[in-house]
C-alpha cells in the first residue's frame, strides 16, 4: 500500500478539490494546479474555494499554484479532474513534467468532442508509451459536495492492469471513501459519462412536472440505452448494475447536487439552453455528451431514443413536453426480450 505517495491533482474545481481533500486526509502531499492565481490564493492563505465548495475547509496541507511545473514538484501520481472538452489540451500541456513511474489516474465524466473518445483513450493516446499501461480511472456515484463533508461514499477504480487499479484503490480508500475496483475501463467510463444525459432528461421531467413515475421510467429505460451502447463498444453488461452504472444514475438523476438534473429541470421549465448554461456557471458534461453520444449510436447502430429525443431538445430547438410524448408514443416492444438480446 503506498503511504505519502506526492499527488498534483490537475483542475480546481468541485470534483478536483474534493479528491485533493481525501488524499490529503490520507496523508498524501498534494498540490492542486489551476488556471485561476486568485482562487489558487483563496485555496493556500484562506483553505477555502469558495467559489466551488462553499463553506468547506480545506486540509491546509494542499497546496494550489497556477504554475504547472512547481504542481508537479516531486510528484509521483497525477490525476486529471478537468472538463472533458479540455483534457486533451492540459494533459498535453503536462507532457514535460511526467516522470518515469509515474501513475496517471482520471476522474473526468464525458467524452471528446469530435473523435467521441472515452477519456482513457485520449490519455492513452497523448501521453508516452512508457505510460500507456499506467493509466487508471476513478468514477461512480459521488457529489462533490458530500464528499467534502465527509459524508460515505462509494467510487470505482479501474484500469487495463489489476495492480493498477489496486494501486488507486489504496491511494483513495478509507473508512469514509470506499473504493472498488473493476477490470471493465469500457464500461466504466461509458457508463460515467452517459448517466449525465439521462439526468438532464430526468431533471427536465421534473421541470415539466411529470412526477416519479415519468422520472422513474426515464432513469430505468435510460440505463438500458447506455447498456446497450457500452455492449456494442465491448463492455461488460454487468458493469452498469453496479456503482458506475445504476449508481451513479441514481445520484445524478435525482439529486439536487447534480448540475445535469438541474440543468434539465430549467429546461423543463422554459429556458433556453444558452439561458441554462449561463445561470449554471460551471460546466454540465451531459450536454456536450449528448452530442458526442448521439453521433456514437449513430455509428454503432444502437438505438437510443431518449438520447436522441435530448438531441434535438437541446441542439435542434424542440420542446421538451413533445420530447416526451414522442417517447411515450413509440412502438410496442418487450421489455424483457429487449433486455436478453444484450447478452452473447
């Protein structure tokens, strides 16, 4: 088990600074690097970062520099924590500073733009071959927000080596941030990411005032799409029962820490997604990938109507109360003969 292993974590937000707050509870030397200085000043003479975990206390331990080579200083793990549409642009902006032997770990939910790849992929392919196989990602059902305040938390940890996802699990784990770990990458990013369309669908239903029944419909029947999705990309159809699949589509479609459902729930109540998007003030994954999911069913030739149907709500202008009848009044089918021909 590692024991004071020094980590950067790259991205100052909510997400980034609540995984930099549970390594340095570990005992871990942590730096955190960010574009902001002022916020990089707030987090080191206040212990605060207002702006993203209001209220929160920040172990003083952490360190924050807008200065990306003193971040790395005596690194020995590096984990990326910024918006997908921005990991390939910081992850090559690190390059010069990874050392041989270094571990590099993701806990970004989303995938890229235009090549529509998972993020693993577009570390793995940026980064030198001696590090290709050190790659690792951290997901699952977790806010932010609760993380911060201690409250129990359960996350995944997978990678395409088994003692690497094992060297994670021991960087993170302990008694209030329990840590699994699962052989499925596929699966486990493809299921991070897709949650945050169904949630913006559930959060628009609750906009609409369409109560649980609809949401639970929604949550139930987006699973099933994601599952048929991640099969075709060579998933494990068992991955989306467990954390990074039911889980975390519970937490991101019902609660009100998740910024996809509560973009969803303004858009369910009339405003337009620009209207969104500015209101929200930080970035809401699930929009950028519906887009990149839609034109992924489109080349794999998996149906999926309720992303399809977010589609055209959020980048074509429909409204979202005939979004929802249109799925409503779709051909019969089976749900259980639906759900057998995902397995081999």
């Amino acid at each position: 088990m590692p024991t004071k292993s020094p980590t950067v974590v790259l991205g100052l937000g909510s997400w980034g600074t609540a995984l930099a707050m549970v390594l340095a509870e570990n005992g871990h030397p942590v730096r955190i690097w960010g574009r902001d200085p002022k916020q990089c000043m707030e987090m080191n003479e206040l212990h605060t970062n207002s702006r993203y975990l209001p209220g929160v206390v920040l172990p003083p331990s952490i360190y924050a520099t807008d200065d990306m080579e003193e971040a790395f200083f005596q690194a020995e793990n590096v984990l990326y924590v910024v918006p997908s549409h921005a990991m390939r642009e910081v992850v090559e902006k690190s390059l010069p500073f990874l050392r041989e032997g270094m571990m590099i770990i993701h806990a970004t939910k989303g995938l890229e733009q235009g090549s529509l790849k998972r993020m693993s992929q577009v570390i793995r392919e940026t980064v030198p071959d001696s590090f290709k196989e050190k790659v690792a990602v951290l997901s699952g059902p977790s806010h932010a927000e609760e993380v911060a305040v201690h409250s129990p938390t359960t996350v995944v940890a997978t990678s395409e080596r088994r003692e690497v996802a094992e060297y994670v699990q021991d960087l993170f784990i302990n008694p209030r941030f329990r840590v699994y770990t699962n052989p499925d990458v596929i699966g486990v990013e493809i299921g991070g990411s897709l949650k945050n369309i169904i949630a913006i669908g559930a959060g628009m239903s609750d906009g609409l005032g369409f109560g649980d029944n609809a949401k639970a419909a929604l949550l139930t029947r987006g699973l099933a799409e994601i599952g048929r999705l991640g099969v075709k990309m060579g998933a494990n159809l068992y991955t989306f029962a467990g954390l990074t699949g039911v889980g975390d589509l519970i937490v991101t479609g019902t609660s009100r820490h998740s910024r996809n459902w509560r973009a969803g729930k303004m858009l369910g109540e009339g405003k337009k997604l620009d209207e969104v998007l500015a209101d929200m003030g930080m970035v809401v994954e699930g929009v950028k990938t519906t887009d990149a999911a839609y034109r992924l069913s489109i080349r794999e030739e998996v149906d999926m109507p309720i992303t399809r149907e977010l589609y055209q709500v959020l980048f074509q202008g429909k409204d979202p109360r005939l979004a929802v009848e249109d799925l409503m009044g779709r051909g019969r089918t089976h749900e259980v003969e639906e759900t057998a021909r995902l397995f081999p």
